[in-house]
C-alpha cells in the first residue's frame, strides 16, 4: 500500500501536469489523479465528485492533495475533502518540479510527503541569471 497523489486545481492545470509527469516517467509509482474545477462551477456541489475521486487514489495509506492556488475554490474544496474522514495533507502551489519530486519519493508515508512536495517546489524554482 502506498500513499495516493489527488491534484485539485483550476481547469487545464492538473491533466497537464499528470501527463506530462506520466510521459517523463513512463509509470507513475503512486495512484494520481487530477480533479479540475472549471471557473463557472458552484464548489459547494463539487464534494460528492472530487470524493469519489479521493476514494479512487486512496490505496490504503492516505492521499496528498496538491492545489494550485492556496484560498481559491480548488483549494477550498480540498479543505472540505480534508474533514470527509479519509487521511489527507495538503499542499499548494503545486507545480511539475513539484510532482516528480512525490513521485521520486514514493516510499514515504503521508506525513513526510508534503515537505518533500513543498521541497521540489522550493528547489524546482531557479534562476538562471545568464
């Protein structure tokens, strides 16, 4: 059993960054999946449907729940996942460099995940002064 990866975030965010990750790494070695909220949807009828999603990528451990933007409605939907009963940390700002670095740690359990999420957004950020 391993911890699962749930990408809420606004439309056109989280399904390109799952492919992308999934094309660089040809398999991804955690259960992940993107749950999109589109600008024109009410969040507050979102909850049954990004906790079937939850339910899908829960592999027994608890499930990481990376959002893009922190106090915006994906992730205010996360929040609200986050008190349904399932075992999740969350993270925002999520970003590619972000991703790989989860995925290359996939043996950690839910509670060193974050750090190390919040880590690969830190260290992905670079910049090139030349």
């Amino acid at each position: 059993m391993s911890v699962g990866v749930l990408l809420i975030t606004h439309e056109g965010i989280g399904h390109a960054l799952v492919a992308v990750t999934t094309r660089l790494l040809n398999k991804l070695p955690l259960a992940c999946e993107a749950f999109e909220v589109s600008f024109d949807s009410d969040p507050s009828t979102l909850l049954p449907q990004a906790s079937t999603a939850l339910r899908r990528v829960d592999q027994g451990q608890g499930v990481l729940i990376l959002t893009d933007l922190y106090g915006a409605s994906p992730s205010n939907l996360a929040a609200r996942l986050a008190r349904i009963g399932t075992p999740v940390r969350r993270v925002s700002a999520v970003s590619l460099p972000m991703l790989m670095r989860v995925m290359n740690y996939a043996e950690l359990d839910l509670d060193e995940l974050p750090a190390v999420a919040a880590a690969g957004s830190r260290n992905g950020a670079i910049m090139d002064d030349i």
